[in-house]
C-alpha cells in the first residue's frame, strides 16, 4: 500500500475472495458480444460489458445476474463522469499499484491475477476499470462533503461533555518506512532474497535520526518519513505491525508493490490535542456509518446524479 501523509485502503476490492477466484479459474470467458444495452448520457454499455459484470459478480458470490450487472454498471458510469469533470480520479499507477496488492494478497502474481480473470470471463480491464471507480469516487464523496463533516469547535466541546469534559486520549505515531525496492521485471526471481535481507537488517536498524546512513549500506534501500500519525489513522494491514512493535523498534516485514517494507517506529506517544480529537471523533463516526452500510452522503450524490442522466435501455 502506497503510504504518505494519509494512508488510504482499497476494500472495495476484497470481497473478491481467493477461493472464489479460484473456483471459476478453469470457466470458459464469457463472449464479448457488442450488441447495445443501455445508453447513459451519451456512454454506451454492451452486452459485453454485462456478460463481463455478471462473471464478476459470480467471483465475488453475489446473485442479482444481468438485472444486477447493469444497475451497477450504470451507477459506475455516472460516477466515472463526475469523477472526471471534477477531476478526483486516481492515476493508472494507483490503480495498477492495487491490482498488484490485491493479487499479492491473494500470494498471485499480477500476470497470475490477469489469467484467472480472463478464464473467468472478467478480464483485467473490467477489473481495473471498477478499482478505478471504487478508489475515486470515496475522494470524490469527500471532496464534496468532507468540510460539512468537519467538526467545529463548539461540536468538539459537546462531543466532550457527552465523555465526561475531557479529550479523548489517543496514540500519536512518528513512522519513518523502510523498503527494499524490487524492481517489476525481476519481483518472482529476487522476492525472496530481499525479503531475507530486510528481515536481517532490523535488528541492525540504528534509529530514525541515522537511518538515511544506515540505507546506503544496502543495495536499493528507500527510507521516506510518513510524519505523525496518529492510531485511527493507520492502515489496516500495518496496524497490527505497528502495535506489536515497541516504541523505537521495527515491525515485521511486508511484500509490497514497490518490494519488501517494514516500518520504524521513531517516537510514540500518548495525546490528547484538539487534532487527536476530531480525528478521533470521525473515526467513531466512520465506523458507526459501517456498521449502517454505506455513507449515506455516497448515495444521496448518486441519487442526485442519476435524476438529472439520460437513461436509454434499448
């Protein structure tokens, strides 16, 4: 996962379980007719289209078929014009950078990845396209709601009366990232090599004030400091990593897109600042509307979306 000053996550991907993945790897790919199905603004969706929604949909065990493929291919239209007139989508490389998380997840290459998709009648396309769509439009929610959600200072005061008067307490992290870069051409014949150099190097990790030093002793090693961090904003995969790592120690290693990682845990500490607290405020708030299903602002711009589009079935 591709970490900086925020950290975000692709769940919109994981549903599309391994198991499930592999129980249709040998079907026979669903034919790619061209015939016109719907029109949606101008943009035309095929049976094709359908045909591969509908594969897709199998591999992540849902029912609905065509009925089903097409509402959320229609949905995902008009999310991708508004994603692009506002201009929030995600770059080809994020997208590619998940396609290969998410088969790294699942211990496939990307190339493994492709293959089953395509036997499955999905192919590699239909499956970037909906990342594309599940990793932008959250920004673009956000984007457009996201300084409403904001809480001001008096809803800080009352959400801390309702805690008794004080802050809430939280864990403040200072990471720096450590990685052993594995370039794409040659990730299946070093992995492993890098991997047994990177687990050795962490007893030797000197501290973050020296690390720059300590990286040129090894072969293409990158050290990026990720800054404060706070404990509701670390990402789900690292987060177990980081708690069980002690202040001033490493946490275990990683396979990554970009090669072998682990994090440095150069300062941790226990806070309590008017950041900390919003911070943790929305992180009540974003698991209580997960718990609901889904932001209910995602659907409300939907829905408003969809009442001013050209709907065409044909």
């Amino acid at each position: 996962m591709m970490m900086g000053g925020k950290f975000s996550i692709v769940r919109a991907i994981a549903t599309l379980a391994l198991a499930g993945v592999l129980s249709f790897g040998g079907a026979v790919a669903a034919k790619a007719a061209s015939e016109v199905k719907v029109i949606v603004n101008n943009t035309v969706i095929t049976s094709g289209d359908i045909a591969k929604r509908v594969a897709f949909l199998r591999l992540q065990r849902q029912g609905g078929g065509a009925a089903e493929a097409k509402k959320q291919l229609v949905d995902e239209v008009l999310k991708r014009a508004e994603i692009a007139r506002v201009q929030q989508s995600v770059s080809t490389q994020e997208v590619d950078a998940a396609f290969a998380r998410f088969a790294a997840g699942n211990k496939l290459s990307p190339e493994q990845l492709g293959k089953i998709l395509d036997q499955a009648g999905v192919g590699v396309e239909h499956f970037k396209q909906y990342i594309a769509v599940q990793m932008s439009w959250p920004r673009l929610v956000n984007f457009r709601y996201g300084g409403a959600n904001r809480l001001a200072g008096g809803d800080l005061v009352k959400r801390m009366m309702e805690g008794g008067g004080d802050k809430p307490v939280t864990t403040e992290y200072f990471l720096q990232q450590v990685i052993f870069v594995i370039p794409a051409s040659k990730r299946g014949a070093i992995t492993g090599k890098r991997q047994a150099e990177a687990d050795a190097s962490r007893s030797k990790f000197p501290g973050c004030e020296t690390s720059k030093v300590f990286a040129a002793n090894y072969r293409d090693v990158s050290i990026r400091s990720l800054g404060r961090v706070l404990a509701q904003q670390l990402p789900e995969e690292w987060k177990p990593l980081i708690q069980k790592a002690g202040d001033g120690m490493t946490t275990g290693t990683r396979v990554t897109e970009r090669g072998v990682e682990y994090l440095a845990i150069c300062k941790k500490r226990q806070v309590n600042d008017d950041t900390a607290a919003e911070i943790v405020f929305r992180a009540e708030d974003i698991g209580k509307q997960k718990k609901g299903g889904e932001d209910p602002n995602s659907e409300q711009y939907l829905e408003e979306l969809r009442s001013k589009a050209q709907i065409v079935n044909k």
